[in-house]
C-alpha cells in the first residue's frame, strides 16, 4: 500500500509526545517528494526537526531518532534540520514543508 501524504502526517502527530519526551524534538514536518506526491517505491522520506531550544541532541541521539521514525513509518527516513539546510534550496524546502 502506497502511502499518502496525510498518513505520514497522522502518524508523526500520533507520535509528538514521544519524540518530544524522548529526542526534545518541538517541531516535526516533512518535505520532498512525499510532500509533493510525486514518491515511488524508491523514495525515502524527507523529514524536517526542530529541537526544543536549548536543547541539542548528540549525533547517536540523531541517527537513534532517524532509525526510531524509519521503523514507525515503515519507510526509510532522511532526517534534517533547518539549520543544517543549504541556503539555496532552505526557501524551497520550508516552502514545501508539512508539518504534524
């Protein structure tokens, strides 16, 4: 089953608490071609994070939350933040983003 857009959103507002409990995450959205509707079996999803200020998480954390949002969607996830995007595609990107 293919999944939408809509599904992806339901289940990362389904999982905000924990994410913020556990990895200090404030917002959480998505972008690429899941947010467009343009993903194929080959895509993986864009996600966008959002630290609680003040708070930063080491890279284990990170690459532990990426694994933990991989195993929930059921797709691979590529994880970023707003800080580490390019500036040349960091409008475009915002621009597109979902969030939960």
């Amino acid at each position: 089953m293919k999944m939408e857009n809509k599904d992806i959103k339901s289940k990362l507002e389904r999982l905000k608490p924990v994410l913020k409990e556990r990895y200090q995450v404030e917002t959480i959205g998505f972008f690429g071609s899941y947010a467009r509707g343009e993903q194929n079996q080959k895509s993986d999803i864009d996600i966008l994070v959002e630290f609680i200020e003040g708070n930063s998480i080491d890279l284990f954390d990170f690459i532990e939350l990426e694994d933990f949002l991989t195993r929930q969607l059921g797709v691979k996830v590529d994880l970023a933040t707003k800080k580490a995007l390019k500036p040349l595609i960091k409008e475009q990107i915002l621009k597109e983003t979902i969030y939960a």
